[in-house]
C-alpha cells in the first residue's frame, strides 16, 4: 500500500529473489532496487554494442562507378581489337 510501484513491479514483473527479500526473515534492504531495476539488468547484456548505421548517400557510387569503369575499358578493347583478331584468324 505504501509503494504502488513496487507492487505493480512484484505482481507484473519478472520474478526476482528480490521478492522473497522484502519482508519478514531475512530481509533485504537493497531489494526494492533490485526489483525495480530487474527489468534494466535483464536488457543490459542485449545492449553490447552501438550500431552505426551509415547515412551516406554515396556509398552506392563506390559499387557503381568501378563498374562503369571497367565496363567502358572492357567495351573500349573489344572494339579495338576485335577487327583486329577477325582479320588475322578469319
């Protein structure tokens, strides 16, 4: 009756030896905490590390443009020496 948040933590949230620790024999003094952070330390190892998430729009350009590349170098030997190899096999 006295901490309605800690009632809605015991009743909806995780359970917790922490609840055992409240009252009566060996109680607890630091149980209260524990139980109203519980949820917090079960999150905490899921958090390991920060993603970064890149917002450049470039980063397409640095896929696309070596391409390009070695696509014009590509077409520009072919029709350089295709006549060339036609001619001299054919």
């Amino acid at each position: 009756m006295s901490d309605p948040g800690l009632a809605v933590s015991v009743y909806f949230g995780l359970t917790t030896p922490g609840q055992y620790r409240l009252v009566g024999p060996g109680a607890w003094s630091p149980a209260r905490d524990v139980i109203l952070s519980s949820r917090q330390r079960m999150l905490l190892p899921l958090n390991t590390r920060r993603v970064v998430i890149a917002t450049n729009d470039n980063r397409c350009w640095s896929l696309i443009l070596p391409a390009l590349i070695v696509g014009t170098v590509g077409l520009l030997a072919a029709w350089t020496f295709y006549p060339r190899f036609i001619e001299q096999y054919f």
